[in-house]
C-alpha cells in the first residue's frame, strides 16, 4: 500500500547577519506592489476592467534583474496581489511601506524550485543564507514559500515541503467546547486551561510602552505569542494522538473580539487551536468537523431535555454545575462538549435545533 503523502510547512531561523541583504530584497518586493497596486487601480479607473495576474505579468516582466530579485518572486507577487484584492473585493490595496514608523514587515515569496538546499545552507537567487536547521531540511525537495520578517527585525524561512502522512494511533472520538475559564473542555473531562498569557504581563507591557521602549514591548508581545503557540500545539498534538474524530464547536472568535470580550477572546487563542487541530487531523488522516453549538450548554446530555433550572442568557454564565430533572448532576462546560460530540455523530439531542 502506497503511502499518503501531505504538505506541511516548515519554518527555520536565518542567521541574522543576512537581515541587510533580505531588507534590500523586500523593498524591491514593495516597489513591485505598489507599483502593481496603481495598475490595477488606473486599469478599473480607465478601462472597467480587472486585471488577473497573467495580465499584471505582461507589465512586469524583465524588471527582477533591475530589481534585484529572482523572477519567480516578482511573478508571486503579481498573483498574491490579485488573489488579496479578489479577496477583499477592492480595486486598490493598502500600499507596502519601506521606511518609517509604519514600515511594512519584510516579505520575499518564491515559487517551486527557486530555493534549494546546497551546502549546508537555503541558497536563492544567487546567494547562500544560514539557517538554524532544526528539521534537517536537506531531506526535503522545497516547494513555494517566502522570507519572512517579525516584528522583532528577524527573519525566517518557511517552505512547503511533502512528507509522509502519520496515522493516528488513537481510538474514539471527542468533542471540544471552547470557553473563556478553560480555553478548552473535552466532553471526556480534560480541560486545557486558560494560561492567561497576556492578562500575566499586560503590567510589564504597559509600563514599557508608558517608557517608550519599542523593542522591550516588541519583545513581551513575542513571548506572549509564543507562549499561547506552545500551549496550544501541545494541546493540539495530545487530541490528535489520543483520538480519530474530534469534534468543535462553531463559536466565532471574529465576532466576539467586537464586544467587550475582545481581549480575552484574543488571549484564549481559539482560532490558532481550530486551525491546528485542522490541520494536524488532516495530515493524521482523522475526522475534523464544526459543529453548530447552540443550545449545547442549556441541553441536559444524558436525556436530552431542556429543563427550567438550566443555565440561560448572560446571568447563566456564573451557573458552573446543574442538575437535571432526570437527576443527572453536569459540569457545564463538559456537558456542552458531550452534546457537541453527539451533534458531530449527527445524533442532536432535544434541545439543539
């Protein structure tokens, strides 16, 4: 039996004496931008008409060697631009900025076969750039993928490699509720609680920024980040290794970030562990599904009523545990995760719609 190969995106560390020459590189990158940004905007303004990124080629082509840049680059430029308008239906983007205070990170996209592995290092367009290896990339034939700067001033290499898919060896399924106390609660009882990761040093990171100092404040809302990544990618990584079906619950982490929720929305991390737990279930080859989680919390699990003592509406928020009528004592975020779990087998209980 063959086995099942799936893309993966590796991410590695360039050695910081080769900032100045990326730096250069990604100002040529916003030049083709902007440059194609106000072609596209003159061409709808003049002519009604959209340009594709075949179109937007026709005028860039024979600029990389000016510029400065390989050739693939400038082409994944002209489509990422047309794929982003597309996206955000605008005939003009926001233009990239090379210099000042609200200078646009450094970004240099590539195609398959632009960037190879020779000598111990990532060589592309012409020149040698030492990585901190910690994949042993020499294994891997590169596909797409760009140079990458932070806020911080590092860069990085992401590559899209193929690798063998590793089946889960796991059994059974679960089901997620995604909360504000615990980040998550698995409808077999573990939790993954809230590390409060920018509530611990929201006082460290006001008083750097009441001081003025860029680069201190830079660097907690780095360890904040890869703080939160940590916990989840553990998290993530224990779900897909113990399970075959994990099942969550459709709450929209865009949305509740517009009320008064926002800074705890953002610090519980629920869009990261969705795109984690989907993406990692995909390379494991296990099922991965949203489902919807109204009346989740409300809907006794055991016999699938929606008693009068039941947590409701936002005065039922501090109700933790509840008993049925039927007798049956619930925890109420392992409750909501068991009938996410039996909405996911597509067995609603009474209460959901």
């Amino acid at each position: 039996m063959t086995e099942r190969k799936v893309t993966k995106t590796l991410k590695v560390r360039i050695r910081d004496k080769h900032a100045k020459a990326l730096r250069d590189q990604a100002a040529s990158v916003n030049f083709v931008w902007n440059y194609v940004n106000e072609l596209s905007s003159r061409s709808i303004r003049e002519r009604g008409a959209f340009l594709s990124a075949y179109d937007i080629q026709k005028y860039t082509g024979g600029a990389a060697k000016d510029l400065g840049l390989h050739s693939h680059t400038v082409q994944e430029v002209s489509r990422e631009y047309a794929t982003r308008r597309k996206q955000f239906r605008r005939g003009r983007l926001a233009w990239r900025k090379s210099r000042g205070v609200r200078r646009s990170l450094g970004w240099v996209p590539f195609k398959s076969g632009a960037a190879k592995w020779k000598s111990g290092q990532v060589f592309f367009n012409g020149q040698h750039f030492q990585v901190w290896d910690s994949f042993g990339l020499s294994q891997y034939k590169f596909r797409s993928g760009c140079f990458n700067e932070d806020a911080r001033g590092r860069w990085y290499f992401n590559v899209v490699v193929e690798v063998d898919a590793q089946p889960s060896a796991g059994g059974g399924a679960v089901g997620i509720d995604l909360g504000l106390k615990d980040v998550a609660t698995c409808s077999d009882g573990a939790k993954m609680e809230n590390g409060r990761f920018y509530r611990d040093l929201e006082d460290k990171l006001a008083i750097a920024q009441r001081a003025g100092k860029k680069r201190r404040v830079r660097s907690i809302h780095a360890k904040i980040s890869n703080r939160r990544k940590d916990a989840l990618h553990k998290f993530s990584r224990h779900l897909v290794d113990r399970h075959e079906e994990i099942y969550v619950g459709d709450v929209s982490p865009s949305k509740l970030a517009k009320t008064r929720m926002a800074k705890s929305v953002m610090d519980a991390g629920w869009g990261q562990l969705k795109t984690m737990l989907e993406y990692k279930c995909d390379h494991a080859g296990i099922v991965f599904k949203e489902v919807g989680e109204a009346y989740t919390t409300q809907t006794c699990s055991a016999c699938g009523a929606l008693p009068p003592q039941r947590p409701k509406g936002i005065a039922g928020l501090g109700i933790r545990e509840w008993t049925c009528e039927c007798g049956v004592t619930h925890d109420r975020d392992i409750n909501a995760a068991k009938n996410i779990l039996a909405a996911g087998h597509g067995r609603p209980a009474e209460g959901i719609s």
